[in-house]
C-alpha cells in the first residue's frame, strides 16, 4: 500500500506535517499526495523537500476538474472542504503513476503504530470504511453516519473507482451539515457502502484504527510504559479532531460531547501529539521564519455562553504542566458525554 493523501491550509500545517512524519516512522516506503489549500502552504512544503511528501495545489485540482471548479462559488468553505476529499482521491488514482490503493487521512489523524493495519483489514476488497463506534449514550449515527471519512481506503479497481465516482457526485450535489439524517457532509453517504458494494466494502473491525474524542469512552484504554492499548490491542491512529492550542500552556481539548479523558489516558496520548506539533513547528520555521502553530483564544473556544459553563464546568480545557494535562476535575469529566447525550435527546425532543 504506502500510498496516502489529505490536504489543509495554514491553519493545519503543523498537524499535516506531524502526520506525515508519523506515516514515514511507521512505514519508511509513504507516500503522500496533499492538496495544498493555499500558497503558503504548498510553499512551506515544497521547501521541506521530504521525499514521497508530494504537493498538489487546489489551482491544478480544480483545473483538471471542472465540476469542482462550478460548485466553488457558490458553497460555503466548510461545505467545499468536504466536496474535496472524494475530487482528490479520484485525481490521485488517476494521476499518481503506479498507485493500486490510497488511504484518505484527515490532516489532524496521527499514527502512533504501523499503518500496516489498514492493508490487512482491506484484504482484497475495493474499499474499507471505519464505524464512528459512538458510546451507545451518545449515538449520533442516525444524524451525522455510521462511519467516519477520517480514514478511507480504496483499491484502483472498478468496485473502488464506481465506489470513489459514486461518492463524489454525491458530494458535488450536497455536503449540506443539516444533519437531518439523509446527508450530513461528505460522511452520511458512507452508510450505504456495505449494502450497495456487499462483500467489496469491507468495515474495519481493529479498535485501535481512528481512536477519537467520540468514541475513546466505548473502549477499555489503558495507558502503560509499552504504550496504548485499545480492547488489547496497540493503538495504531487517533483523530485528533477540535483539539486546539488556547492561550499559552491552555488547550482545548474539544471532548465535552463524548467524555473528558482521564489524566493518564490524556497525557500519553495528547502529550506525544503536542510534542509531535512541536518538532513540526521548529521543522516549519526552518524554510518559513515566523511560523508558529495558531492559537484559537478564549473568545472562540469558550463559544455561547451556555455552552462555555459547561466546558469550564466539565473540564474540557487543559493546562500543560509537564507531561501532565492537568483538567481538575479528578476523573468527573469522563462522565460528560453523558450528560450532554442526556441534554441532546432533550433538545431534539422540542422541550
């Protein structure tokens, strides 16, 4: 396999960096294909000049695809990021010489075992998918899809490129979020995959595959001196999504919803992330003097004001001290998915 791809702006720089460092120390034979969303991000890497990393600018996307191109304008840039993902992969088969599969990452997955996983649990099938594994009280399948598009593999064969094809002009006509159960971004459309591919689609079954915010809850996790373990087995990527640097040592660690991790399990698992964010900031800075991972402030991060007693209630903002991130709360905020499970059933039921 050794072939991947994922794009981002400015703004992920540093994850898209760490991420490929994280894919070239687990699997020296990477390849990764990124869609640079802006100059200053093609220009960064191709500065890095780090063999296999091969930069691809949305200029030439959109010029080799002209029914990407039409939607642009008129949809707004979260929607269009989704409309993305399926358009890159098909230029990526299409155009990467020698590619029989590709993995799909999103920039903020970070490998922490080999991604080797991923080519035993496609087998010989034409694409594998992986379920959201929500805590069953906090199932958001029915709103926003069984399956998370974090991470995607598809096989060059013709199962894969009608799966691919299928996918993206779904995505052309609608990445609407309205999650209103039929569509939700690009995800909601993965549901159909098992019943309409049958046995080409196969759905990853390894728990330490695409360990996130919203499902670490369902799992037993236990941090030791050999590492993560996930149900007993390594863990091999986690999707670091929401989690952003606040203010100096404060960061936000966006779990509210699913469950605050406790103190070991954080400080393990998003300790060598930060450490990772760091190593590719000073490796940025090399070829871009100046630049520095973005902060998000409190303005952003504490949101509406009801939402921003919760966080702060629940201890979903973490302080750096060492090699612990320190929540305060003593294990509480573990148990915040589910109260607002709880607190979204009673939303969507109009009381």
């Amino acid at each position: 396999m050794s072939n991947y791809c994922t794009f981002f702006d400015q703004g992920y720089l540093a994850q898209g960096l760490a991420l490929w460092q994280s894919l070239r120390r687990h699997d020296a034979a990477a390849s990764c294909w990124v869609l640079a969303l802006d100059e200053e991000t093609g220009s960064a890497l191709r500065a890095l000049a780090e063999p296999g990393l091969r930069v691809v600018p949305l200029a030439e996307l959109l010029a080799t695809d002209p029914e990407l191109a039409a939607v642009q304008a008129g949809r707004p840039r979260t929607e269009f990021l989704f409309t993305l993902k399926p358009c890159f992969c098909r230029h990526v088969l299409r155009a990467g010489a020698g590619v029989r599969s590709l993995v799909y990452l999103d920039s903020d997955v970070y490998f922490f075992g080999s991604p080797a996983a991923i080519e035993q649990e496609l087998g010989a099938r034409s694409v594998l998918i992986v379920p959201h594994r929500f805590p069953s009280w906090h199932d958001e399948g029915s709103h926003y899809g069984r399956f998370n598009a974090g991470v995607i593999a598809f096989r060059d064969d013709a199962v894969g490129r009608a799966c691919l094809e299928r996918w993206r002009q779904q995505c052309l006509a609608s990445c609407g979020l309205a999650g209103d159960g039929v569509a939700y971004g690009d995800q909601k459309y993965l549901d159909e995959w098992p019943e309409r591919w049958g046995a080409a689609a196969g759905v990853s079954t390894n728990p330490g595959l695409n360990l996130a915010p919203w499902n670490w809850a369902r799992h037993a996790c236990v941090a030791g001196a050999a590492g993560v373990e996930v149900d007993g087995v390594p863990l091999i990527a986690f999707h670091f999504a929401q989690f952003r640097r606040v203010s100096g040592s404060w960061f936000d660690s966006g779990q509210l919803e699913y469950g605050v991790m406790p103190l070991r399990l954080r400080s393990a698992i998003y300790g060598a992330y930060w450490a990772a964010l760091v190593a590719a900031e000073t490796n940025l800075r090399a070829v871009s003097p100046g630049y520095a991972i973005p902060r998000r402030g409190w303005g952003a991060s504490l949101g509406p004001w009801h939402l921003a007693l919760l966080r702060l209630a629940w201890g979903q903002f973490w302080l750096k001290l060492g090699p612990c991130w320190v929540a305060g709360r003593l294990g509480v905020g573990q148990f915040s998915g589910r109260a607002m499970g709880r607190y979204r059933k009673w939303q969507r039921s109009g009381a």
